[in-house]
C-alpha cells in the first residue's frame, strides 16, 4: 500500500509518497521508495488569457525502489500537462510541465488540481493545486446600472462604457435588451477608445421593483457576451387614504355618512369618486394643495337596510393617474316623517 507523510524541509513544503512492499516472504520497509514533489501549490498569479505561460513540477525519488505513475492528469481543461516519462528510478527527477490554456475559458479564476495516480493496488494518487487570476479582457462601467427611484411614465436614460483591458482590443459587435429597455451604441470606439452605449428605461416600464439585462456582445472568446444588470424603482402617486374602510351606523336619506382623506403632493387632486352600493353618493373636495377628501353621504331616496361594498377614487398627480379602493360597511336607515 501507500501511505502519505507531511515533511518541511527548510522553507519547502514536499509531499513525500511512500510505498511499502506488501509481497509475501518480504520484510516490512525492505523497498522503500519516497517520493518527494514540489511545489504543492502552483500559484501562477495574475496572467493574460492569451499568455502561454508555464512552470514546472518537479517528482524526485529519494527512496530505493521505482516508482510508477499510472497518469497524471488534471481537473480543469484550462490547465495543461505534459510529461515525457510515467517512471522514476531512484534518486531520478522527474520534470512535468503545467501550463494554462484561457483562451475560451470563461472564468476569472483559476483553481485547479493536478492528480498524480500511481502505480498501485490501492490506486492511490497525490494532489497539487494550481491557482491563476485572469486580468480582465475588458471592463464594463458600471458593473450595475441602477436608475434608483423613477416616476411611473417618465422613463430615465443612461450610460454605459466598455473599455479593453490592457493585454488585448475587445470589439463591440452588437447590443440588445430585454422588455421595457432600449439600448443603442452611441461610440463603438477604436483601438484602446472605450465602447459607449444609451440605455433608456421606457416610460410604460410597470410599477414597482424593476430589473432587466442589457446584453453586450463582443469578439472576445472567453466572454463574448456580457450581462449588464439594469434596476429602477418605478414609483406612481405617492399618497395615504385614511380610512381604508368607511364605516357608519344608523344614517339616514340625506345625511353624511363618513369622510374619506387623501394626502400626497401639492398637485395632487381627484377627479372622480363613486361607489359601487346604490344609495352611496360621493362628493370630492380639495379644501388645500396636497389634501384630498372624499364626502360620502346616503341619497334620498336610498332603501333602508344594512350595505357594503366599495368606494373607488380616481387620483391625478401632474400627468399621472391611478385608482384605489376603500371599503364601505354600515346600516341606512328609514328616512324620517
């Protein structure tokens, strides 16, 4: 079998593999090969996707007895390895060289292993990180565009910039957008000339939190599409109703029944307010800027007898106009002699 021992020489780190003859009528620790490999870590830092870069590992057999490797391989297609040789003798070196190709691949970072896999009825392997950051093709400003708080109908406009990275020229090819945005190239740039485009929020974008994507397409292989988030709060009327619920007792043809209150913007006024229960009149009033009230009172000629139902307002704020409801609950009572 093999076993696995940690040992620190000087400021190295090595993995030392050994393996110990388990054939019968052989004593324990006759053949022992180790297997020293270093580095444990190969940290490449940051890198071009375009680099070809490349370090080596080094396996040394310190011990007294072969050691085969069955493969070595590793988990990443973005890492590369290359080895003349799956066999070392002892007090052999053996070179393998690891490199990265990221060309096409999509992510920053690299974090990959190389796994050693030996020669040996317990198919034991060693591992060695491999670790990268890739440097940006091209950088989009800003990474999020965020319209913040936006009036319902009114829509909002911005922009945005895409500028290649220092190892490469990145090419715009197109733009588009998902539902209620617009966007256009007002600048494709050239050469290191960062890209620029308009984003337009549309003004029929629905109430509420809004998020959408501007996709921007470029030539670049490892992203050829960038999803640029785009967020808004799209606002309408901003307003209170006090109550949300009329309720009165005991009214009679021709008295006022309860009071609605509307308070929101100086411009704030109501156009319309009815209910749905027959008998139920509505008077609208704005007695100063930004106070709306909503008189309801019982008709003439209103049945008697217990009623609910709603009242619906209609609001007008500058161009803007909504609608809300409010509950009615009360008891009519006979007209008087």
């Amino acid at each position: 079998m093999i076993m696995f021992v940690l040992t620190r020489q000087l400021s190295a780190l090595m993995l030392t593999v050994w393996l110990t003859a388990a054939s019968s009528g052989q004593q324990e620790g006759s053949m022992q090969p180790s297997l020293e490999i270093e580095p444990r870590e190969i940290d490449f830092g940051e890198v071009s996707s375009a680099e070809r870069t490349a370090k080596t590992l080094t396996l040394r057999n310190a011990g007294n007895t072969t050691v085969r490797l069955r493969r070595v391989y590793a988990t990443c297609s973005c890492t590369r390895v290359e080895t003349a040789d799956l066999t070392i003798t002892p007090g052999q070196t053996l070179s393998i060289r690891v490199g990265l190709d990221l060309e096409t691949y999509p992510n920053d970072e690299v974090s990959s292993k190389i796994i050693l896999e030996f020669e040996d009825s317990t198919a034991t392997i060693a591992e060695v990180s491999v670790r990268a950051t890739i440097r940006p093709e091209y950088v989009v400003t800003p990474p999020i565009l965020d319209f913040g708080e936006v009036r319902y109908g009114k829509g909002a406009q911005g922009e945005i910039t895409l500028e290649s990275g220092a190892d490469r020229s990145v090419t715009v090819t197109g733009i588009d957008a998902t539902e209620f945005l617009d966007a256009s190239l007002s600048d494709v740039g050239h050469g290191t000339a960062p890209m620029r485009a308009v984003v337009n929020l549309r003004p029929d974008a629905p109430r509420g939190r809004f998020t959408g994507e501007v996709s921007i397409h470029t030539d670049s292989a490892r992203k050829p599409v960038y999803a640029l988030r785009i967020q808004a709060q799209i606002r309408g009327i901003q307003y209170t109703v006090s109550p949300q619920v009329v309720t009165f007792r005991d009214a009679r043809p021709g008295e006022e029944a309860g009071v609605l209150e509307i308070k929101g913007g100086d411009v704030l006024t109501v156009t319309a307010a009815q209910s749905n229960v027959t008998g139920l009149i509505c008077r609208a009033d704005v007695p100063k800027p930004g106070v709306c009230r909503v008189f309801v009172s019982v008709a003439e000629n209103a049945k008697a007898g217990c009623t609910r139902g709603t009242i619906t307002v209609h609001l007008v704020e500058d161009e803007l106009t909504e609608t809300t409801e409010v509950g009615v609950f009360g008891r009519i009572l006979p007209k008087s002699e």
